[in-house]
C-alpha cells in the first residue's frame, strides 16, 4: 500500500494544517521573551537596572548615588526624610523623637542656643527598643551562646566561597553601642571615610582618636602581624558617650546646624561589632565576603545577591520593625494617588530585581515590554517618550495609551563653566583697575554663552538656565526677577532674557580685548579649556562657537581625570566644567563652593572652591549664615552673597538638570525625592496587570513561520511521495 493511499488528500491536509499550527502551541501564561525566571511570573517583585558595578556598600565608605540606592534600604541612621512632604522634613527613623540638643559654654554650663558663648552642642538620641537586624550568619550563636562562625586561619574558611555558603544564621537588637562603634569606623584612617575630615572638625575628640587607632593598629600588628583586628571600643574618644542599651549622645565643638542632615545619611547607620569581627576573619576578605559585598542592617530590605555581573537582589527583611505609610503629604499628593497606601506596613513589595544593563537601547526595549517598571529617558528614545509644546513637555501619545506616567524634578544640583580665579587672564589679580577689567571679561563671556542653546540641543531641554548656586527646592533661591543675574539677563516680558551680543562686545573692548584681540598688542585672545578626554566632540565644537562670537579663541586641552585633577589642584587650569550634587537641603551645601577657604589651590585639591573664588566679603557673610537656621536674616545674608557671586562672575554659567523618569501603569507610590536614596520601601506594582500587559505587548507574530512550514512541506511531501512509489515500483519488479 502506498503512502498516498495510506492518507489521502485529507489526510495530508491535515498534516499540513496541523505543521502551521504547531508554533502556536505549548504557550503559557509567561510571554515568550521574558528575560526574567518563570518562577517570579506575577510575584510582587519590583524590577529594575544598574549599569555599574557598586564599588562601596560599607557605609562608612560610600559616597555614591548608584551605590545609595541599594544600601539605603538595608541600613538605618538615626534620622530619616519624610517621604511626601515638601519642602524637605527630616523626621525620626530609629529613634523615638528627633535628637534633644544641649548647647554649653566652654566651662560646660548650659547656655541659650542663640547665646554668644556656645563652645559646644551635645545630641542627644533615644533609640526605640526592639529593632532587630536581619537574619545573617555574623548573629549566629550555638546552644552556649557562641558565635558558630570563627576561623582561626584561612585554610578553616575555604569551604565558605559566598555568604549563602553560611547556613546558620541569627539577629539580634538594635543598641546604642552600634551607632557609637560606626562612629568610630568613621573616624578610623585604615577606611578612608569621605567624611572623616569634615567631622573632625566638629566631632570632639575625632581626630584625637584617629591618631590613636592608627599607632594602636600598628602596635597590634606588630605583634599579632598585618591585618590583625583592632577593637576600635577600646580607645577613648572624649565626644561620643553612651547612656544606657538605646541611649547616646555626641558633642560637637561649636553649632554646626547641618549636622542633622548628616543623621539621615548612611554614614551613621549602625554597625555592630559583632559584624565587623564576623567579616574581619581571615580568608573571607578575598573572597569578598566583606561589609563591602554584603551589608547588614535593621532596614526594610536585605541583599541576598550580589553578582555584579548579572544581577543584585534586595529581598524583604523579615524582621523588620513595624513602620507605615505616611497619611499625609504635599500639596497635590492626594489627588495624585500618593496617599491611597496610606497606613500600611512598609515595605509594599516583597523584592527588587536589579539587572546589568550597559547598553542604552536593550534597557529602553525591555521597558517598553514590560519588563521593567520604570525607566530614564535617553537621547535616542527621547523623541518616543515625550513631545515639546507650548504647554511644556509631556508624554507622547504612544506613552499615554500604554498607561506610563512621567516624573518630572529639578535635581538638586547645579553644573557650571567655572574660571579659575587665580589666573593671571581670566582671574581676580592684579591690580584693583586690571581686576575690574577681568570681571568685564568674564561677564562678557557670561553673556555670550548661551546656556539656553545648550540645554536645548545637547539635553533634550531637560534643565534650566541658573542664575547663582542654589537650585530651586532649596532655602534662599529666588524666583521670578529678584532672583536674577542683572549682569547677564534682563527681565522682559515677565522672564530673564539674555543680555545682547552687543552689551557682550562692549564690555570685552572695556577688558582691553576689541573684538577678542589685545587692544594694544593686537594678539587674538586665546582662553584653555582643561577637559576630561572622551567629551562629546560635538559640545566641545558648539563651545568653540560660542566664544568665538566675541572673536575668543577656545583652545580645549583634553586629558585623563588624574592629571585634570592635578592641574586643578595646582591651579592651572583656566576654564573648566564642574558640577554638584546636594549632599543636604541647604545653601550651605552649595554656597561653600565658592567659599575661599575651601579653595582647591589652598586645601591642596580637597576643597569644593574649584574656582579658587576668594572674596572676604562673601566669606565673612558665609561664616556667618552658616551657622543660622533658616530665618529671614538668613534670607537676607544668602541675598548679599548671591549679588557679590553674580557681579563677580567666578562662574561663565550654570544650569540645573532636570530628571525624567517613566513608570509602567502598574507602578505607584513614586514621587521624586530629590535628597533620600531609601524609597524603596515606599514603591508598589501591580503584578496582574504587568503580567497581562506583558502578554499583550509582546504576542510572538507566528503565521510567517507558518507559513514557512507549508511551504517546506509542500516542496518535501511530492519528493517524498514520489520516493515512496520508486521504492514500492522496485519491490513489485524485484517480486516479479
């Protein structure tokens, strides 16, 4: 019987039906692209990205933002930002009410706060009792109350490659101790705190401390050999005492206001001893089994995988301590929908999925599938993203039918094109007739950068043009035509519009620079810029272009960042482009850095003056507003400062960055916050309805391979059929 006869025409239409369908099967709920584990389909898990490696998770040594989004939800200092509320509020996170301040004289008798003879202020702090740490193997005790975990040498550690490797683990309460031992982290030289120097000047007894931990350590190695633990508990340090298991206090030489803000910042989250002696143990440091791998904190999310070259994992801390929702917020936060969680226990999400991305355009296509909750805005996705009206920028309407929302904040943070103000060019030297004439030139190239340009071209009109330091959120920024820069704009029309070329020209012949040549030598007026090597060579040639207006010649000098760093700390540089990023919301935080005694030249390249700008006015003013709360005197001294900043010119120009971020329809409760990195907690999804998008936005478009299917089978079947009647005519002829 042949195999025609066998099936038939039916029965091959069948065969054929049933090819083009076979890709259609065996579909699941997951759609067919998903990057993430089936496993996780419809958990309350929130997905993100980071493109770096972070280099610092200890505390004590991190002072970066990518690094601030993840150690910010595991660890807790004293104090903490409302979440909702603008302007910024720092409320208690830890402790049961925010620290009580005693201020003394230098006897020690109490004296007013506002009183001449404060020489000290003494914070006081009263920790809430029963917050414990999250489950880890440094807690883990045996039946006698000892610690399961401690190896006497290397070799004994072998068997332990990563932290999951310990399957022990314990807790323990939050005490006061801990917050007193970070303390004494911060000041110990072998860890090169950030803040280590900034403290000393305040902290009483730091840097006396330091200096002991330092000849301690090197005593103890001497005897015990390199790497030895130093028990930091057992050297004195005459600021910090402890009152009793939850109480403490640290006393600061004089007032230092900003120092609360400095309580909501990581560096002064617990670390228990215990901890530190856990990871100190020889052998795991080289597996980088170390508070710089894996953290431990009383926080609403602890690490549970770090892989650097794949994923980071932040899990829900199942002991953390009851916290909720804030009921209440800014203005408009309720008609947002940032208050529907109100009252509910934190953290509203169970996980957060950290993936590597390097590349800009994988990052934007998986948002825009669905497998990531929210996203920045690249150049090359802008134009998808958003459009520009006369309304402002919005969403596009492809953004808006999917549902995605757009925040939309400006950073605190101010970038500039600085001079360097001990150049004999473009600087304050000289005589007081050759200084006037340099602050024309500056203040002509003020008004010839168009700043506007720049934002608009090179960042999508994500900013705005600054008119002195302070960004706008901030104690002492002004708006609307009191907050201008006189010296550069006008205000017309109810906006700052830029002075003309014209008024730029005159006031370069007034430098003695006609038409950017030397008005007795004829030489053109040639100005370096020192740059970082790998700058976009089309900023750098719109830069050109923008002096050249005025007849300058820009000469850009690109190097590596050590020696741009080098030269800056030297002095010379003479133009050059910088930014800051708040550490705190307060002038303080952005007027130190045209502060002259932070000038880079004069601390040898560690201050935050790179524009080595010194103005005894401005300083005098400085030393007294820093030191002032928030008042109207204060507004006024802050006022004085920015004219003196503006008629000098220490800055060509400045802008504020805008930050955009878009967020998938199932995702709520995300409201910018300009200064607090731990928000996490506050985050929601929806995983139903991200699960039944994800399956609407990327059905797989089968019929082609059907139809590619078909086709084969119609080319194979009749080769095959004629095959089968060869071999059925060769076994008739060999019968016969």
């Amino acid at each position: 019987m042949t195999l025609r006869g066998t099936l038939g025409r039916r029965g091959w239409l069948a065969i054929l039906a049933a090819a083009a369908w076979l890709p259609l099967s065996g579909c699941s709920e997951q759609a067919w692209n998903n990057p993430h584990p089936q496993a996780e389909s419809g958990q309350n898990i929130l997905y993100s990205n980071f493109a770096e490696r972070p280099k610092h998770l200890d505390p004590a040594r991190s002072y970066s933002s990518d690094e601030s989004r993840f150690i910010d939800q595991i660890y807790e200092p004293p104090l903490d930002y409302h979440y909702l509320k603008r302007p910024y509020e720092l409320i208690p996170n830890t402790l049961t009410a925010m620290p009580d301040i005693r201020y003394s004289d230098a006897n020690g008798n109490e004296v007013a706060a506002d009183s001449p003879a404060v020489a000290f202020s003494t914070y006081h702090f009263a920790i809430k009792p029963g917050i414990v740490y999250q489950p880890h193997p440094a807690f883990a005790r045996n039946e006698k109350g000892e610690p399961v975990y401690r190896f006497n040498s290397a070799a004994e550690a072998q068997a332990f490659s990563t932290i999951a490797d310990f399957t022990h683990t314990g807790t323990q309460e939050l005490r006061a101790e801990d917050y007193l031992y970070q303390i004494r982290r911060l000041a110990d030289p072998k860890l090169l705190a950030p803040l280590r120097g900034l403290l000393s000047e305040y902290i009483v007894g730091m840097k006396e401390f330091s200096g002991q931990v330092t000849t301690a350590r090197e005593q103890l190695e001497a005897e015990q050999g390199k790497g030895a633990w130093l028990d930091l508990r057992t050297i004195p340090f005459a600021g910090l005492e402890q009152q009793g298991p939850y109480e403490f206090s640290i006393r600061l030489r004089g007032k230092y206001p900003q120092f609360k803000y400095w309580l909501a910042f990581h560096f002064f989250a617990p670390i228990p001893v215990e901890v530190d002696i856990f990871y100190h143990q020889p052998g795991l440091a080289q597996r980088n089994i170390s508070l710089d791998w894996y953290p431990v904190g009383t926080g609403p999310f602890m690490m549970t995988r770090n892989n650097p070259n794949e994923v980071i994992i932040l899990e829900r801390n199942p002991n953390f301590r009851a916290d909720f929702y804030p009921s209440g917020g800014a203005e408009g936060d309720a008609e947002a929908g940032l208050l529907a969680d109100a009252g509910k226990p934190l953290p509203l999400i169970d996980k957060a999925v950290y993936r590597l991305e390097k590349e800009a355009i994988p990052l934007w296509t998986k948002f825009m599938q669905g497998y990531y909750d929210r996203s920045g805005i690249g150049s090359d996705s802008f134009d998808q993203a958003v459009r520009i009206s006369a309304d402002g920028i919005g969403l596009s309407d492809d953004m808006t039918s999917r549902g995605v929302t757009l925040e939309k904040e400006v950073v605190l943070g101010t970038y500039y094109l600085g001079f360097n103000m001990l150049d004999p060019v473009v600087g304050d030297t000289g005589t007081t007739a050759e200084r006037a004439r340099k602050r024309k030139l500056r203040q002509a190239i003020a008004i010839a950068y168009d700043q506007y340009e720049m934002i608009s071209i090179f960042a999508n009109g994500r900013g705005e043009v600054a008119q002195g330091p302070i960004p706008p959120g901030i104690f002492g920024y002004q708006e609307g035509e009191a907050g201008i820069n006189p010296y550069v704009f006008d205000w017309v029309n109810g906006k700052p519009q830029r002075k003309s070329l014209d008024a730029a020209k005159q006031l370069l012949a007034e430098a003695g620079y006609p038409g950017g040549r030397h008005a007795r030598t004829g030489e053109p007026l040639v100005l370096n810029l020192d740059t970082t090597t790998g700058g976009s060579t089309a900023i750098q040639n719109w830069m050109i272009r923008q002096f050249r207006k005025l007849g300058i010649q820009l000469n850009i000098r690109g190097t590596d960042y050590n020696r741009f760093k080098e030269k800056m700390s030297a002095g010379n540089a003479q133009l050059f482009q910088w930014g800051w990023l708040a550490d705190y919301p307060d002038a303080e935080n952005f007027l130190f850095l045209l502060h002259g005694p932070n000038s880079q030249v004069k601390t040898g390249g560690s201050g935050v003056n790179s524009a080595n700008y010194d103005n005894p006015e401005y300083n005098r003013l400085f030393d007294k507003m820093q030191l002032m709360e928030d008042s109207p005197e204060r507004l006024q001294i802050i006022r004085r400062m920015l004219d003196i900043v503006q008629r000098d010119t220490p800055w060509a120009s400045s802008w504020h960055p805008h930050s955009y971020v878009l967020n998938n329809q199932w995702v709520r409760n995300t409201k910018p916050h300009g200064i607090s990195k731990s928000v996490l907690k506050y985050y929601a999804v929806d995983p139903d309805l991200r699960q039944q998008k994800q399956q609407q936005w990327n059905q797989p478009v089968l019929w082609p391979l059907g139809l590619v299917l078909v086709v084969i089978l119609i080319i194979v079947v009749p080769g095959v059929l004629a095959w089968r009647r060869r071999q059925q005519q060769r076994i008739a002829a060999a019968r016969h």
